[in-house]
C-alpha cells in the first residue's frame, strides 16, 4: 500500500468497486492518513481490535472502522485452530458499548462450529482466512477441485452464519406465525362449512 502510495492505492481500490480495506501492519496511530485516503475514495477503513487491547486503543479502533471491526479471537498470528477462544465476548461487548462498525471475529474460525460460537459471543460475523486458503492449498494445481472445495468450505460457513442463534428464533417466530395462520385458516374454514350445511 504505502510502496504504490497510499492515495493511489485506495483511488485504484475505490474504481475497482472494493467495500473495505484492512492494512494489517498499519499502528492506529499512524492510521490517519489511511482512513482519510480511504474515505476520500469510498473505501470504508477496517483496523484491528486485539483481545489486548486497553481501552483507549480500543476506542480509537471502533471510531476509525467504518464498516466492520476485525476483532481477534486471539494474540497471536493468524491461522486455523482447533478450538476458539471465548475470551472474545468481553471484547466484543466493549466494542458494542462504544458503538463500533459491526465487530467481525478472527483468528482461527475454522469450522461452522466456530461461526456458531463467535454469533453467540456477539460477533457481528466471522473471518475465515487460513481455512480457506488451507482448502486451497490442498488442491493447488487442480483449479477446478481446488474451486469446488473452496466452494464447499464458504457455503458450509455462510449456512452456519445464516442459521445463527439469533436468527433461530426469528425463524422459529416466522413458523410459528405461519402454523397460527394455517390453524385460524382451517377454523375458518371448518366453521363456514358448518354454516352452508345448517
């Protein structure tokens, strides 16, 4: 980003149609001139909120994201992981507290699994980025395998992310409604068939 020039990159980003950058190794206080560059050309701003962080470095990550929070599930380096950590709740109840972009969980999120648990911690979402280049790497040579278990591996989490704790309910609602109108149809129809035969 800064080799091509800042203002560049994100002038080059915006015409292509990106939504969202996130420049990993840029320090908040160095982020200034990033975001305005990014919002100057459409590009929402995304920085990082690390599971360390105190809350003045906390409060700045949620007021310059715009777009979503890349929140870490753990310190570390990036990559799959067996188990996720559930330290991420406290994180991402302060972010929801100071009104951040929706706060999005990373690091690890391997499995649907995974997703299932960062919705119910309060992510706003998950990142999944080493497990799908892992799926990749697997077939590497082999685009059309490569694509089809790519593929699989994306459609397996969106259905999880889709099928949240949240949104059970909201369709368990829906069906019960819609069982309600089908049962109040069927009285209806049963006492008006009543009253042609009297």
């Amino acid at each position: 980003v800064v080799h091509a020039g800042v203002d560049r990159f994100y002038d080059r980003a915006g015409r292509a149609g990106t939504d969202s950058v996130l420049v990993v190794d840029v320090p908040l206080l160095e982020g200034d001139r990033f975001t305005e560059a990014a919002r100057a050309h459409g590009v929402a701003p995304v920085f990082i909120a690390p599971p360390n962080a105190d809350d003045a470095r906390l409060a700045t990550s949620a007021a310059q994201s715009e777009g979503y929070v890349y929140v870490t599930s753990r310190a570390g380096v990036t990559g799959a992981d067996t188990r996720l950590k559930t330290e991420g709740a406290a994180l991402l109840a302060r972010l929801h507290r100071l009104g951040s972009a929706p706060p999005l969980l990373g690091f690890g999120i391997s499995t649907p699994d995974h997703v299932r648990s960062a919705l119910a911690m309060g992510a706003a979402g998950a990142i999944s980025g080493s497990a799908v280049v892992e799926h990749i790497r697997a077939f590497e040579g082999r685009t059309d395998e490569m694509l089809a278990a790519a593929s699989r591996f994306t459609r397996a989490m969106k259905f999880w992310m889709f099928l949240s704790v949240t949104r059970w309910s909201q369709l368990l609602d829906q069906v019960l409604l819609l069982l309600r109108r089908v049962v109040e149809v069927r009285m209806a129809s049963a006492a008006l068939a009543i009253s042609f035969s009297t």
